[in-house]
C-alpha cells in the first residue's frame, strides 16, 4: 500500500496571503490581524498591523482555526458556512455550541480555508474590522492573491 500524499502550503505563500489581507483591509481605513494556519491547525504565519487591537492577534487565530477544523470535520470552507450550517436557536447565537467549549473556537465571520488539487492544506483568519463580512472580504483578497499558486 502506498503512502497518501498530499500538497503543503509553503511559508512563503502563507505570508503573501497573510499580507495581501493585512494591506486589503488597510485600504479601506481598517486595522486587522491575519492569522495563517497549516491543515492541522498549527500556526505558520500571523501579521498585525500596527494599531490592529490586542485581541485580533488571538480571534483571527480562532476564526483561522475553526474553520480548518470543522470545515474538516463537515466539508465546509469558511466560518460564515460552519455558522450558516448550524440550526438557529441553540447556543450562541446561531451557533449550536454553548460559550468556549473547547479552546480556540470562534463564532465570529472572517476565516476561510486554503485548498489545493482538492486537499485542505491550512486556513486565514482575519479581525479587527468592524464586523466578520469586512474581515472575510479581506481574507478572500488574501487567497485570491495565491490562488493561482495553489493549483
């Protein structure tokens, strides 16, 4: 039996998307962090730019990590798709999970994942607009930067 293989995603275009999104969301008067994760949650790359809030560095790790985890787990590529996903009514918000239970989760838009020749090879997580549609917007801008790269 041979041994699965699968594509990883290089620091280099980790940090280019990282950038893209940082520079993205500078643009348009916002100051955000972008968080860049391997498939297996593991931090490769996280750019703050000066001004961004103290908490964008720990909830774009969060969106970044949740969407490469349950986006995983259900086949779904974004945190707006985990929370579309979810029945209203449970939880936080839309979210059937109660408050924090397991560490680095997020509920928030901004975080989708980075795929290549149909493998999950990481995720990027945005904050620090003032709401989760800007921060995915500027995460989108980060991917489509690499996009090309990924194939």
């Amino acid at each position: 039996m041979a041994l699965e293989t699968q594509p990883v995603l290089p620091t280099s275009l980790a940090m280019k998307a990282a950038s893209v999104s940082v520079e993205s969301c500078a643009s348009q008067g916002y100051k955000v962090t972008a968080t860049v994760l391997n498939q297996e949650g593991n931090l490769l790359i996280v750019i703050r730019n000066q001004g961004a809030g103290p908490h964008t560095i720990e909830n774009s790790f969060n969106k970044a990590y949740t969407s490469v985890s349950f986006g995983r787990a259900y086949n779904l590529n974004s945190t707006r798709a985990i929370i579309a996903s979810t029945k209203p009514g449970k939880g936080i918000g839309e979210f059937p999970l109660p408050a924090s239970p397991l560490k680095g989760l997020s509920y928030s838009v901004g975080g989708i994942n980075l795929s290549s020749n149909g493998f999950l090879i990481g995720s990027i997580g945005v904050s620090g607009s003032p709401n989760g549609d800007l921060d995915e917007n500027c995460a989108r801008n980060g991917l489509n930067a690499i996009q090309a790269e990924l194939r």
